[in-house]
C-alpha cells in the first residue's frame, strides 16, 4: 500500500514571478495518491497563490521574511510540531536560511532546498556564502533547476555532488496548444494588424531582467522596422522606471506594458519573436512556454538558458547587456518569417521532448521518494515518465549567420 508523504512547501518571497509559477506547477501536478502538499507563503502572495492553487491545497500565512523575525519562525514551528511534516521544501536560499533550520530543530526527516539561479542579486553581506555553507548541514537534498545552477551550488557554496540533484523546469505543453482564430482576435483586442511585428517578453520588472538593454535596441530597429510593437508583461519594483526609460527613449508609443497577466497562452500566441535579455536566470519558464507555443525566442546566454536553446536552431543566443547583438539577432528573425517559423517547431519539439511537466514532476517526485525511503516498487509510477524519447537531428543554423 502507498504510503502519502506530507510535503510542506515553503516560501517568504513578498513579488510574484517564475519562482512562484514554478511553485504553483508543483502544487497542481504532484501526484495524490503518492504526497499531501501544504503550502507556507508571505502574507503578501497568500491571495494569490490561493487563487492559483489546486482547491485541496492547504495554504498558510506566516510573515517569516527574515531569520530575525522570532515570532513568525515560532508559528512555523508550531505548524511543523503539530502537522509532523515527512518533506519541508524550501524555494530560493532566503526561504531555507529561515525554514531549514526550524524544521532540522524539529526532526523534520527531508529537508529539501531548490536553487532557482546563481543569485547574482547578493551583494554586501549577503554575498559571503559562509552562511550558505553553515545553512548546508540543515539541507538534505539540493534541487538546481538548470545545469549552470548544480555548477553553482558546488563551486561557490561547496555542496557536495551528492546531495545536488538537477531537475529541468517543465512546462504543460497541452495548456499553450493553439487555438484556432486566436491569435487574430488577440491582435484585434490589441489595435495591432496581422502585418505589424510583435515581441513579447514576459518577466518581474527588475534590473537583472534587462529590460533596459532591450529598449535600447527597440530604438535601433525602429527605423528599419517601424511596425515594431513590444509587449512587457509582468510587474515588479522597477516598472515605473522602465516606464520612465520608454518615455526618454521616445518608444513609448511602441511599448505596451499590461502588468501581469493569467491568460499568457494568449498574448504569446499574438506575438512573433520571445525576447528575454536577462543579465542572469535559472531556467526561466517564460523561455519554455515560448517554445511550447512555437515561438523562437531570442535571449541572452546565461543559467539554464543553454540548456533549454539550441543557439541557431530553436532560437538565438546573444551576450548579456549587449543591446546592438540583440538589435542584430531580433533584426535576422523580423526579415525572415521561414527563419521564425522553423525556430519555432524546432523549439516545440524540444521543450516536448525535455522540459514538460511529466517530465518535471517524475522527477521530483522520484527524489522525493528515494529521500523518504520508499520501496522501489512505490518509485516506479514516478520513474516511468522520465524516460526520454532519443532526439531527432533538426537543421541548425550557424549562430553566426543572424549577423550577416
């Protein structure tokens, strides 16, 4: 008989971005029949995730925002002592630094900590990764979502190999299946024509986002391409400074910034060409829903960017901060719609065949297993739908050719 493992899934954020869809991923698809979730969130996002979540998901408040808050740190332990959690998952390392410890102190039998990209955000004290090291001996498992991530956790915070699993984001493919008429009703709804010329870029509005970078190239393509449009969604602390860039720039006019948005499927299925200028990311779940719904993206080459985009073949890869090689690779893909078309489907077969869901979940849900003990046979629902099929050659375009 199935034992069901009771996971408590822990997070202090206070701004909702692809952390908080990856949580939400994970509340929606985790086998029933194998855990019991329970999510423990900031007062902040509680509304929100309680919206997002499935209705048999028990959520909690508890204001734990730093290792100062004493009483916030009580509630959870009182929380831990009465529910007697098998799995505390902590989410980003400021999240396990204030749960990790509490749940060591009250026996908590897995202790699980996922690294969502090398936190190139730390500056000052927090940069000193002595307090990571110290925070290790807490953790049982380490999840780094993109290969980049794994490298991180072992040279900068000297996690040893074992306890560091890498488990690739993953996307519900079905959810961004096209639907007929939609993209044109989209396009009507937004004043824009069939003909005009549409990128969206879908992230937090933060420095590290680039969101500079990528209206300093807008300004370089208009001239050739004046029925360029871009379309930012999402919200975050440093909106009304881009806000304030457009305006400077004068490509206001091209601009349109929505905030966030639960309808995605649809404004990406508007759109021509995904853009992420990212300064550093994990793996973001913006690329793959990109390429779930056949969009070629073009981002920078950093974190699990790599792992996720075939420079050339399902989209390309420019360096960070460089806002004339990104002008160049967006200019390549707005003159060639055979070049965008066949990124596209060779991004749809990738993140089908590497980073779904199933996939995703099978995988956690195997190293959630292994950690608590289960038998091997108890596993083997989890272990099947890792199993990838061999990938197929798709033509590659030499990355160099997009500046020509």
């Amino acid at each position: 008989m199935k034992r069901n493992h009771s996971i408590l899934y822990f997070t202090n954020s206070t701004v909702w971005g692809g952390v908080e869809e990856h949580l939400c991923g994970l509340l929606q698809h985790l086998s029933r029949s194998l855990f019991r979730p329970h999510l423990v969130c900031a007062p902040a996002l509680f509304e929100r995730f309680r919206e997002a979540s499935p209705g048999d998901t028990e959520i909690t408040s508890i204001p734990l925002l730093g290792p100062t808050h004493i009483g916030a740190a009580v509630q959870l332990a009182m929380l831990l002592s009465r529910r007697k959690f098998h799995i505390v998952h902590s989410h980003m390392f400021w999240s396990s630094l204030c749960a990790s410890p509490v749940a060591w102190a009250y026996r908590v039998p897995v202790i699980v900590e996922t690294l969502h990209g090398s936190e190139a955000w730390r500056k000052g004290w927090r940069a000193n990764y002595r307090i990571d090291r110290a925070v290790s001996r807490f953790v049982s498992q380490y999840v780094a979502v993109c290969n980049s991530d794994a490298q991180f956790l072992s040279e900068k915070k000297q996690v040893p190999a074992e306890k560091i699993a890498v488990i690739h984001n993953g996307v519900d493919i079905q959810r961004f299946a096209a639907t007929p008429g939609a993209r044109k009703a989209m396009r009507n709804a937004l004043g824009y024509a069939e003909d005009d010329l549409v990128l969206i870029m879908v992230a937090r509005f933060h420095t590290g986002k680039g969101h500079r970078v990528l209206l300093d190239a807008i300004c370089q393509l208009l001239p050739s391409f004046p029925n360029l449009k871009l379309i930012c969604l999402g919200e975050g602390e440093a909106e009304a400074e881009v806000r304030g860039q457009c305006d400077a720039l004068g490509v206001s006019q091209c601009v349109r910034m929505p905030g966030h948005q639960n309808n995605v499927v649809d404004w990406l299925g508007a759109a021509d060409i995904n853009v992420l200028p990212s300064f550093y990311e994990g793996l973001p779940l913006s690329i793959l829903e990109a390429m779930a719904s056949t969009l070629p993206s073009v981002a920078t080459q950093v974190g699990g960017i790599v792992d996720a985009i075939e420079n050339g073949v399902s989209g390309l890869l420019v360096p960070s901060g460089n806002a004339v090689k990104l002008a160049e690779a967006l200019a390549f893909l707005l003159r060639d719609a055979e070049a965008r078309k066949r990124m596209g489907n060779a991004a749809y077969l990738r993140v089908s065949r590497h980073f779904s869901i199933e996939q995703q979940m099978s995988n956690t849900e195997k190293t959630y297993l292994d950690l608590c003990g289960a038998p091997e046979q108890e596993s083997n629902e989890a272990r099947a739908a890792a199993l990838e099929p061999e990938e197929e050659r798709i033509p590659s375009l030499s990355p160099t050719e997009f500046g020509k």
